[in-house]
C-alpha cells in the first residue's frame, strides 16, 4: 500500500548516533537491508555488518569507520521503508546525515556516498592533530549569547558548530578555547557546558583544509540533480541541483549547522511529520523542541519501524 502524502520528511542522524548493534534487526529482517550492507562491504573492503553488530565501541567510534556505518545503517532502513510504499517529499540529514539525505533523493549513488563518507572521516580526522580540538555542548543559552562568548576569547579559537535547537549549541575549536568558553558559558547563566566525546573539532574554520580536499574529491564523482528537494545544514535552504548541493557539502565541514533553521524551513513550508531514519533519537528529541505542533516518528528496529508504519497508514 502506497502512502501518498506531501508532507513527510525523512530526516537522517549523524555522528554521535551510533552504538553497537544498530540496524541489526531490520539486516535480519528484510532482504532490502541485507542488499545494502553487503553492497557497503563490498565497496570497503570489510564487512560492515559485524562492525555494526558485533564490533567494539572503540573500533565503531573511530570517524572515517562511523560515518560510513551510519550512512549504511540509515539506507538500509530507507530502502526498507520505500519497499512499504513510504516515501517523503523532502529530505535533510544532520551533518554525515546531509549524505544519506542526498542518496536518498537519488543525487548520489550508495556506493559512492559509502566510500566518500569514509574518506571524509579521515580528512577530518588528519585537520586537526590529536588532543589539539575539542568540541562542547552549551545548554540554556540563547545562540547570541553564545556567538558573543566565542568572539571574546583570549586563549585562541571557537565558535559555534551546531545550532542544534532552542538553548542547546554545540561550539567547536582549539582545546584551550572550548575549555574557557564552557567556563564563560557557565558563568553567563548556562545550565551546562560540557565537552563531547568526539576526537575531531567539526564544523569550524580548523577544518578548512579537509573542506578544500573534499571539493577536489566532490569534483571526481557523479552526482545528479535531486529527484526530491534536500534541506541543507549550511543555509537551511532547498537545493535542487547539482552545483549548489557541492558547494553546499564542502562549506558543511567549516561551518556551523542550521539545523534549528532546517526544521523551521521545512515546517514553513508545509511538512507536518517528522521520521528520524537510522540509529538513535537524537534528531527526534530536537525537532519536538524546535517545533512541538509537528509529528515526529523514527525508524531503527522493528518495533519502531512497525509503530511508524501504522501511525503514517492512519494518519
């Protein structure tokens, strides 16, 4: 049964989503998941599954191995989704999330997304030297607040990463500075500022030179314009062809996520339910407290993927 609507968006998690074990239900499941995760190993050349499944934290955490992970895990859910006749009128993703967003509006084939995802997590991983980044969430300050902090430091650079939702921004930059304007933050009011378990400090001007050898890997790859709108993190606008979409993905990497701005822009323009696909509820947690009047459902195991199915048929 196909379920024709115009204003669903499928929204894909990214970095920090992640855990053992994720999609493992949906791999046992449905030939369409076990297609997709066969067709990520064989693209890098280790079984993406196990890794997911039964791997260890410390090997799955590691950035140019989770991002490929999630992506895998998300299109694997898409496709089984699609297979129910659910399919969206729009789509976004949250950071390595914009990917799977843009493979699912058929702009870039999986296996290229699989492998250019992972390169990207070694570009970013080699930006910026170990222990010399770091990146924090600050809860309970308005965004201009937090944008005047990051512009007062004395100890180097920060600035904002993600605008994740109301009173919660996640800052990027040098340790030394992160690590002071958490104090500044606490200081102003702030409910907490505390650091996040990421060795890479994405989203700001230290990843300039990943950005650069992204765009020259962008420029080696086929992409098509979009058969659906995408949402994009950078400006929080729709694209609908190719060239805005790279520029799009290599500004992604040094600047900071609209994600609030996203949510808000599809909202307006009519999108009324919100379907988390991939691991974890982490955007699902965000979009209710960007815009609590929408629906939000997410899919990442068979329970979920079943409530979703049958809220979407009586909707």
């Amino acid at each position: 049964m196909k379920i024709e609507k115009s204003n669903i968006a499928f929204v894909f998690p990214g970095q920090g989503s992640q855990y053992v074990g994720m999609g493992k239900e949906i791999y046992e499941h449905f030939d369409e998941a076990r297609k997709i995760f066969d067709e990520a190993s064989d693209a890098l050349g280790y079984n993406v599954s196990n890794l997911s499944f039964n791997g260890h934290d410390e090997e799955l955490n590691k950035t140019f191995r989770t991002q490929p992970c999630i992506l895998t895990v998300s299109i694997a859910i898409y496709r089984v989704l699609s297979s129910k006749g659910i399919n969206p009128s729009v789509v976004a993703g949250h950071s390595l999330g914009e990917y799977s967003a843009l493979v699912a509006a058929d702009v870039l084939s999986f296996e290229d997304a699989v492998k250019l995802t992972e390169k990207r997590g070694q570009l970013m991983q080699e930006a910026v030297p170990e222990g010399k980044g770091l990146m924090a969430a600050i809860l309970g300050l308005e965004r201009n607040k937090v944008d005047e902090i990051c512009l007062s430091l004395e100890s180097g650079y920060a600035s904002p990463a993600n605008y994740n939702c109301p009173g919660q921004i996640v800052i990027s930059g040098e340790k030394e500075a992160v690590e002071e304007a958490m104090k500044r933050a606490k200081e102003a009011g702030a409910k907490r500022a505390l650091p996040i378990a990421v060795s890479v400090p994405s989203h700001c001007t230290l990843m300039a030179d990943a950005s650069r050898r992204l765009a020259e890997l962008l420029d080696r790859i086929e992409l098509r314009n979009p058969t659906i709108p995408v949402v994009n993190n950078a400006d929080a606008m729709f694209l609908n062809d190719i060239t805005s979409i790279k520029k799009s993905l290599v500004h992604q990497l040094n600047s900071p996520l609209l994600w609030e701005d996203s949510i808000r822009t599809m909202a307006d323009s009519g999108i009324e339910i919100f379907v988390e696909v991939g691991p974890g509820k982490v955007l699902s947690g965000l979009i209710k407290r960007i815009e609590p009047g929408v629906k939000v459902l997410n899919v990442e195991d068979m329970k979920s993927l079943e409530n979703t199915v049958s809220s979407l048929h009586n909707v």
